[in-house]
C-alpha cells in the first residue's frame, strides 16, 4: 500500500509540466515601487522602458491596447504626446475612392503593430509568434519578477543540454528554451536621464512600463482600497459605540 502511494506521488510529481520540461523556472525579484498597498509607479522608469520598448521590442512585438494618448500616464504632456505620435504612420480609410491610405498618427490612435497579422509575425520568427505585450504582465504568474528575470537570464548552455535550432537557453522560461532571441546584452539604448543601460537596469525599466500597460489604473485602485479600508475601520468603531449606547439599558 505505501508502495503505491510512493510510485503515484512520484508520477504524479515527475509528471508536472516544469519537470517534464526540463527546468524549473529561476525567478529573481527587486525591490518594485509599485508593489504594497501604497505602490506607484516610477514615471521616469515608466519613459525609459517605452524607449526601449520602441528602439528594441516594437521590431516584433506589438502592443495594441495601448493609445498614444495613454503616455499622459508616463508623465508626457499634450504637446510631447503629439510628437510622438507623429513619428508613427498608421492605417486608415477607406478614403473616398475606397482605398486605405497611411497617415501620421495622432493621440487618439493605438499603437500599431510591427507585423500586418499573426502569420506574418510567425513568418518573420521562425514560427513562432512574439505575443501582443500589452497584457503581458497580468497573462503571467508573477508578472513583475518573471518580466524582469526572463530579459535578464540568458545564459550559457550547461554542458549536455541540447538546444535545438531557433531557440535559445534562458532559465526563467518554463522548460528553459524560448524562440525568443536575446533581445539585451546592456548598453542598447542611451538614456537622456544617463541612467544605467545594464542589462538589469534596462529590464527593470521595461518591467515597470509593461506592468503600467497592464493595469494603467493600478494607483487609482489602490488609493480606493487604502481609504476603503480606512472608512471601515472608523465605521466599525462607530457601530461599536452606537451598540454600546443601544444595549446599556439591557442588563
Ligand atoms: C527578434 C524578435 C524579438 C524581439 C526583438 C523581442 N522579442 Fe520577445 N518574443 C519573440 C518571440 C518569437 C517570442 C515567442 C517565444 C516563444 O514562444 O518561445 C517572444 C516572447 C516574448 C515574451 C513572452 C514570454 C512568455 O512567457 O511567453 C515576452 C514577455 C517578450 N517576448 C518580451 C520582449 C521584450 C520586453 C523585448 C524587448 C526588450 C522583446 N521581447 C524583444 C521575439 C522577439
């Protein structure tokens, strides 16, 4: 009987996802301003992620629920907002004689997508498809430290590990192999701030303007529940006292 047990525990163990892959995933966590019931977002970071978003991710990923007018969040005004989007051409029309046309963007318009559809994205990556990142934060368990660990853990192949053509080694992907080249290797962008364009510094930077893409009304919410919970408390004193003062008759 305790045979058995032992045997299903183990099947049951070595059969999970993460082992039968090969690896377990290597999460490294930071210190995030916008974790805790206090969190926000770090407005300088939140700009210097965009701009690595767009010098080296926007080549094959997309993030489509995100409008330009929406950079307000990062600290951008009306003006800088404009002048970004202008740089962007998007699709429009059909005009008057049926044809779709480009044209600059303005603010109201969404970002648009490096790749005209899903089987151009695969056909430009080897069949594999780079995901839409304007959800990408929340699509994964610990959304945070996972972004962060998965920019900065490419590493060398251990010995006797087989990495078939198309992928590379990271070990904070489940199973360890991704279709996603290693898209950082530190000093890919220059900052105008001068901040730090490591490998880890850049990541970081990246992981707080994915999780702002994410949950754009995350310090909204998050100030609701502080003083949510704050009103409680003084209304279960109040409702204290008013019971006392109800029932001191009653003995
Ligand atoms: C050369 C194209 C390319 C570039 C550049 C690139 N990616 Fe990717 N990315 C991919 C592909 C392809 C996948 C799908 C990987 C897979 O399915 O194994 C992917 C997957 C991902 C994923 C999802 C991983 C998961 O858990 O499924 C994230 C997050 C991501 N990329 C973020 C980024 C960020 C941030 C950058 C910029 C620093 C970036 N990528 C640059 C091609 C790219």
């Amino acid at each position: 009987m305790l045979k058995r047990t032992i045997t299903i525990l183990l099947l049951v163990l070595l059969s999970s996802p993460a082992v039968a892959a090969g690896g377990e995933v290597e999460l490294r966590s930071r210190s995030w301003s916008f974790s805790g019931p206090f969190g926000t977002y770090d407005k300088a970071s939140m700009q210097r992620g965009f701009q690595v978003y767009t010098e080296v991710c926007a080549g094959c990923h997309s993030m489509k629920l995100i409008a330009f007018r929406n950079f307000i969040d990062l600290g951008y005004n009306e003006s800088e907002i404009k002048a970004i989007a202008s740089q962007y051409e998007v699709k429009d029309g059909p005009n008057d004689d049926g044809d779709m046309f480009l044209r600059a963007a303005i603010p109201a318009d969404r970002m648009p997508a490096p790749y005209a559809n899903d089987n151009a994205a695969r056909a430009g990556n080897n069949g594999a498809l780079p995901p839409d990142l304007s959800l990408i934060a929340k699509a994964r368990p610990n959304g945070a430290d996972y972004l962060y660990s998965l920019l900065s853990s490419y590493k060398d192949v251990p010995d006797g590990k087989d990495v078939p053509e198309g992928l590379y080694y990271n070990t904070a992907y489940p199973g360890h192999l991704i279709a996603m080249p290693q898209p950082l290797y530190g000093d890919d962008v220059s900052f105008s701030d001068g901040s730090e364009t490591t490998i880890e510094a850049v990541s970081a930077d990246l992981t707080q303007f994915l999780m702002w893409a994410a949950e754009p009304k995350m310090e909204a919410r998050k100030r609701i529940g502080v003083a949510a919970v704050f009103f409680l408390c003084i209304f279960v004193i109040v409702s204290y006292l008013a019971k006392r003062r109800v029932w001191a008759d009653v003995h």
